[in-house]
C-alpha cells in the first residue's frame, strides 16, 4: 500500500481565479509579497495588511474549486493507503472540493487569532484593526490567522513525520520559493520516496523531482490520477 503525501501552493488556485504570489500578476497594488506578510510589516503598517487579507477574503466568495482541486479530493476518498495534502495556500477551495485529509501549513484565510487572548475563531466579514475578538471580546489586538516569513509553519511535526514515511510526495503549483516547503522534496528523496512535480514551469527546486509534468493543473492532475 503506498502512502502519499500533496504539496500544493497557490499555483493550483490560479485557474480559480486567484492571484498566485510570483508571477507577473503576482504583486498586490505593487507591494511584494515579502513586505506585506511579515510580523514586521504589520507591526508597522497593520491597516495596510488588513487590508490585502479584506481584499482576499472578499474574492474568495467569488471563486470556486477547479478540476484540479476535485480531482485531488477524488483521490482523497479513493485511496486506500495513506494520504495527507499540505497546502500552502490559505483560501479554502481544497475543503470546499471535499479534501479531509489536509493541512494548512499556511494558516487560514477564514480564520483569525486572537493575540490578547491567544483564540483562533472563524473570520468571515472584513477584518479592521479595530475589530473585538467575538472569545474575549477585546479590541485591537486580533490578526489574521496567517504564517508570515519567520513564523513557524504550522503542524510542522505532522507533516515531517507523514514526509518521512511517503513512497510518493507530489508538488503542484508551487514555485519552490519559500521554506520549508521547498525542502520537502529533498527529505522525501532521502528516505526514499519517488517525487513528482506538476507545475506550469520548472519549480525552483526542479531537479530534484523523478517526474515532472508541465502544464495547467486544471488539466495536468486529472491526467496523472486517472
Ligand atoms: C501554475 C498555474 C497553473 C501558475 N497550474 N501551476 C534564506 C534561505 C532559506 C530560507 C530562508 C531564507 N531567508 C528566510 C528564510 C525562511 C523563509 C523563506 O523561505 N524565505 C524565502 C523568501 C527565501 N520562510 C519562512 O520564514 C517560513 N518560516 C520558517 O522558515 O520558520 C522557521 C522554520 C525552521 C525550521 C522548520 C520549519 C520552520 C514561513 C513562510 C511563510 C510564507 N508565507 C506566505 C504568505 C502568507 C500566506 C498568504 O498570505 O497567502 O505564504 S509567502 C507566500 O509564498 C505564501 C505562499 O504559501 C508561499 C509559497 O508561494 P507559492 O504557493 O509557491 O506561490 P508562487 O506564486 O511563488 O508560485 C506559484 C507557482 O504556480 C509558479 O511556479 C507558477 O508557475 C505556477 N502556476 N499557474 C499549475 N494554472
């Protein structure tokens, strides 16, 4: 019985309609990725950051699951051996589709974090600076329930003990840009597991995969499960 483990990043969300973090489309009102999510950013600018997660909450009741995600949720249900899909992407289409096997390296779009009282709590509607946590009802000290650069990615012993038991690690959509995540094709390989890449171009970390298939995931993971 082989035992899988999903890497997915905001590649295979683009043929939804959301915006991946790279690539020509991939600044936010000309701010890059790297100044807007950081604890540092916020810190400095906290509205400015409200209001790049307001704006992507706000698309992502326009959006839907793609071929990509439905399949990658077919194969949750069918498969009879171990499976874990990590994505790195904080929209919720991946459950939407009927993913149950899932991780949110990341954090959630749909859900804030308390810093006064330390709760997580679902977030649906515009996240201001000023808004009361609904636990403690304190105001001005909730954030998004996000993973900026230098925080710890979340259920990082989860994932690292699912790495390394895989004989099959598959990376979709991702660019390999950012770590972990773009290491976890070397600790698969080193314990032996085969790898695979689906990507609309070679990753950062390319070389590292057995297989690689190139192209739109819409199209390219309905072909590798069926
Ligand atoms: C398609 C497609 C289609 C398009 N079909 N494909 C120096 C060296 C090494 C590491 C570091 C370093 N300096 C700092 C670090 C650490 C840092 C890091 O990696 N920085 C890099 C910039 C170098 N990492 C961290 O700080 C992380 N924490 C950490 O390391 O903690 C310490 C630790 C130690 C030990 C163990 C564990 C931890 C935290 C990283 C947090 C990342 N956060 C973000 C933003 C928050 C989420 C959000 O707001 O959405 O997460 S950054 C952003 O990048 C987002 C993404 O999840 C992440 C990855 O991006 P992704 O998904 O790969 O998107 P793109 O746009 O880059 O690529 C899309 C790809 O899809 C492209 O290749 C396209 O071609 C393709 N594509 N259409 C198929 N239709």
């Amino acid at each position: 019985m082989k035992n899988i483990v999903i890497l997915t990043g905001a590649g295979i969300s683009a043929e939804s309609g959301l915006a991946t973090f790279r690539g020509p489309d991939g600044l936010w009102e000309g701010h890059r990725v790297e100044d807007v999510c950081t604890p540092e950013a916020y810190s400095r600018d906290p509205t400015l950051v409200h209001q790049f997660y307001d704006a992507r909450r706000a698309k992502l009741g326009e959006v839907e699951p793609n071929a990509a995600h439905l399949a990658l949720a077919r194969l949750d249900r069918e498969w009879p051996g171990e499976l874990l899909l990590v994505t790195q992407n904080v929209d919720d289409l991946h459950e939407r589709a009927g993913s149950k096997r899932l991780l949110h390296m990341h954090g959630e779009l749909t859900s804030g974090w308390c810093l006064a009282c330390d709760e997580r709590f679902a977030w649906a509607g515009p996240m201001g600076e000023l808004a009361s946590c609904p636990v403690c009802q304190v105001a001005g000290r909730v954030r998004p329930d996000i993973v900026w650069f230098g925080e710890m990615p979340y259920d990082m012993d989860r994932i690292e003990r699912a790495l390394m038991d895989c004989d099959l690690f598959v990376s979709i959509g991702t660019s390999g840009a950012v770590y972990p995540a773009a290491g976890f094709v070397q600790t698969v390989r080193y314990c032996g597991a085969r790898t695979l890449e689906i990507n609309l171009e070679p990753s950062q970390g390319s070389i590292f995969f057995d297989e690689r298939r190139y192209g739109p995931a819409g199209i390219e993971v309905p072909k590798w499960i069926e």
